[in-house]
C-alpha cells in the first residue's frame, strides 16, 4: 500500500502510466487500485497486489521501480508511506448470490407475518366457510363468519399472495381442491394450520425471554416453561400423522407385536402428552391395555378429558410419571413418539424400559427422519424440525438431569449408540416416512 500526498496528480499518472510501459515483461504486480480521498483531494492511497510477498520484494528490486519511487518522492509534499500488508480476508459480493438470498429472506419474512393470520383464520373458521370451494367475496366470507369485512379483505389478499387462497378473474376468491385439503381437512397427514400454531406457541413473547437467558445462562428451559397452547398444538399436529401410519404400517414392521396387542397385550406409552398416540392403540387394539405416562401433569389431565370423551376411558389409563420412574408391566410394548431426543437422560429412560418388558417385549422409537451428516439434513423439512428442535427440544433436554440433548435430528447413529449404551442388543430401522423413522429395540 502506498499512502501519498501530491498537488501534482497529473505527473504522479504520468509516472504511473510510464512505469507500466517499460515494465511489460519485468513487473510481478497483477492488479493495483488507486483513491483519492474526497475530503483531502491532495491525499492518495494505491493498493498494489501481488501474488506474494517475495514476488512484491523482486518488483521492488527492479531499476524502473527504484526510479519510480524517487521521481514519485519529488512529486509528493512529503515522502510517501509504503506498508508492506499480508491479506487475511479477499471478499467480493456476487450480486447474483446476493439476490437469491434475499428471495430467501423475503420468503421467510412472509411466511413468519402469515404464521399468526394462519392461526386466527383457523380459530375464526374463515378456511372451513371456504371448504366448498366455490367463489366467495370479502363481503360474503364475513357475513358467513361474523366478522368484520374490511379485515376479512386484508386477510384474503395475504392468503392470495401466500398462494394459499386462489383469487379469480372477477375478484372473488375461492380454496382449490389441493388447498381445501391442507387448510380445512383436519383429519389430513397434509393438515397445516397446526403447525402454524405450533411454531407461533413457540415465539411467543414469553418464551423467548427465558429462550434467550438459556442460550446465554444454559439450564435449558422446561417443557413446562412454555406457554399452555404448545402442549394441544404439538399433539394436533403430529396425530394426523400417526394416524396415517401408526396401526397401519409402524406397529405391523414390528416383530410380533400386532398378534400380542390383538391378544390382549399391554402398552407403556411414554412421553405421550394430550395421549393421541395411545387412545389410537387403545381404539385399534381393543383387548390390550394401554397406559400412557407423562411427567407434564397438565398434558396428563388433558389425555384423561379426551379419553372420557372419546368413550375409552375403561381401555386407556394416563398416569403423571417420568420416562425413568413409570411403573406398571411388564409391558408388551413401550412406545416413544417423538420425544425421546426431548429427553435428558435418553440411556436411563431406555434403561427403565428395558427393565420393564416381557420376554420377546419390543420399544419402538418413533423419531423424526434425518440423516446422520448435517449437509444431508440441509433442506425444507429439516429447516422446521432443526428450528423446533432449537426452540423446544435441546432446552428441554438442557433443563434435565444428565441434559444430553440429542435435538430432533439426532439420526440414526446417534439413537443407535443411544440404545446400545442402555444394553439393547437388537437395534432395527423397521419403517420409515418422509418425516419419520421407526426403530425396533429388543434385548
């Protein structure tokens, strides 16, 4: 780098202009920029790259340089400023790359405004008054919902320009057969407001004050520390799912545990929450009894509501208890639905299970589908279980004994080591989904 200050610019460019004519050939340098300082016009800086110092050193060295440097000197106020500077960081902005994340961020930005219109125009029922599809004006959708038009209009161009309600030529708007599906058919795998409710119960205010002090105290922060919606908005938006696959495809793949169900065999469901999982066994395997255990009392006293609602209170029972300390059994089969990553000691809570099985008994882990490698993780589906996992799941684990915090992209390895340090000798991937995978443990 060469800092100068000059009256003359015009001579400093000629000696400039004639260096590089009588150096063709000779000089090391590859690039050099020039600038002059818009609040001192007198005073310059150059930058002049090589590819090394030694080959800055051997430029130098040559007799057209030296010269340089002394015509320059008489050119100058005073004698100009050489500094010898090693580069520790070259960046250049790709202007391209820099558009394409910024689509990025402007799709995210959108999808984090929808998320909480997502939750009120469920809880108003502004989607189900659009279930039959046919064409409907801002005027009509807030006669049919009781609410206030001006608003309902705002809410209908948001959706339209999510994609998420479709807007007709003449000014009406309408939910397509695909949209009628993922925002009206509760019973639906494709079912998507709960997981706006899920996410928006996440990112609550309150929340996020005791999230920060965990990022930066540690301790994690308790399942229990949330806000009251999490723990309906978690169950609503896995249930769909078990219930798509759960009776039908996971507990078939496993080693004989439909024939002991249907034979009035006996279930531990741990970590059940609300108990969707386990009313689910319970309804589908009548002659088995069902238990589900859970240390959030609340959930508890939620799951036992449903039950009586649901008429299976007389084949399911739900008892407060952690994963480590349940009692009852032995147990036919003991089931983790996505919350063994959640847990704080997961070799203890194995240990315990393993203890309190029958002979032949079987633990089915479901967890969420992800590869071993982060870079195979790197898309649409992990970006969800990765940021949930960093907002609920790592803290609970945190906030437990032991805190090993598998997070809910743990993979198949990392469960794997997990079973075989608790002393399960068989550890099998026995079914899979786009969004989970299904192990069988045994001893």
């Amino acid at each position: 780098m060469i800092e100068y200050e000059t009256t003359e610019e015009d001579r400093v460019d000629r000696l400039m202009d004639e260096w590089l004519r009588i150096t063709e050939g000779k000089r090391t340098a590859h690039h050099a920029t020039t600038g002059k300082d818009r609040d001192k016009p007198s005073h310059f800086m150059q930058i002049v790259e090589f590819p090394s110092y030694e080959e800055a050193m051997r430029n130098s060295d040559l007799p057209e340089t030296r010269h340089l440097a002394e015509e320059l000197r008489e050119a100058c106020v005073e004698a100009p400023r050489f500094v010898n500077l090693e580069v520790t960081r070259d960046e250049v902005v790709d202007e391209n790359a820099m558009e394409s994340l910024m689509g990025k961020v402007l799709t995210d930005l959108g999808a984090v405004a929808i998320a909480p219109l997502m939750v009120i125009g469920e809880r108003l029922g502004i989607f189900t008054a659009m279930a039959d599809g046919a064409p409907v004006s801002s005027i009509e959708l807030a006669a049919r919902t009781g609410t206030q038009e001006r608003n309902v209009r705002e809410w209908l161009a948001a959706m339209a320009a999510s994609g998420y309600v479709t807007l007709d030529p003449d000014g009406r708007f309408r939910l397509s057969p695909e949209q009628t599906v993922v925002f009206t058919q509760q019973d639906s795998p494709y079912y998507a407001p709960s997981g706006f409710q899920l996410f928006s119960a996440c990112a609550a205010h309150e929340t996020r004050d005791k999230l920060e002090q965990a990022f930066v105290k540690g301790g994690g922060m308790g399942w229990e520390q949330h806000i009251p919606e999490l723990f309906p908005s978690v169950g609503r938006f896995f249930r769909n799912g078990y219930a798509a696959f759960l009776v039908d495809m996971w507990l078939p793949s496993l080693n004989g545990v439909v024939d002991r169900l249907n034979n009035g065999g006996s279930v531990a469901d741990v970590g059940c929450g609300i108990g969707w999982s386990t009313m689910q066994m319970a309804r589908a395997f009548p002659k088995a009894h069902c238990v589900g255990f859970d240390y959030h009392a609340p959930s508890i006293d939620q799951a036992k509501a449903a039950a009586e609602q649901s008429g299976l209170a007389a084949r399911v029972d739900f008892r407060t208890a952690g994963s480590a300390d349940f009692g009852g059994g032995p147990y036919d089969l003991i089931t983790f639905f996505d919350c063994l990553h959640d847990m704080g000691d997961p070799v203890g809570a194995l240990s315990h299970c393993r203890a309190r099985l029958t002979d032949g008994g079987v633990v089915m882990l479901v967890e969420p589908n992800a590869a071993d490698d982060l870079a195979e993780n790197l898309h649409p589906l992990s970006r969800a279980m990765y940021a949930a996992s960093s907002m609920v799941c790592v803290p609970a684990s945190q906030a437990q004994e032991v805190g090993r915090a598998l997070g809910a992209q743990a993979g198949e390895e990392r469960t794997r080591e997990v079973a075989a340090e608790a002393g399960f000798a068989h550890f099998r991937r026995a079914s899979e989904t786009p969004f989970n995978l299904i192990y069988e443990l045994m001893s």
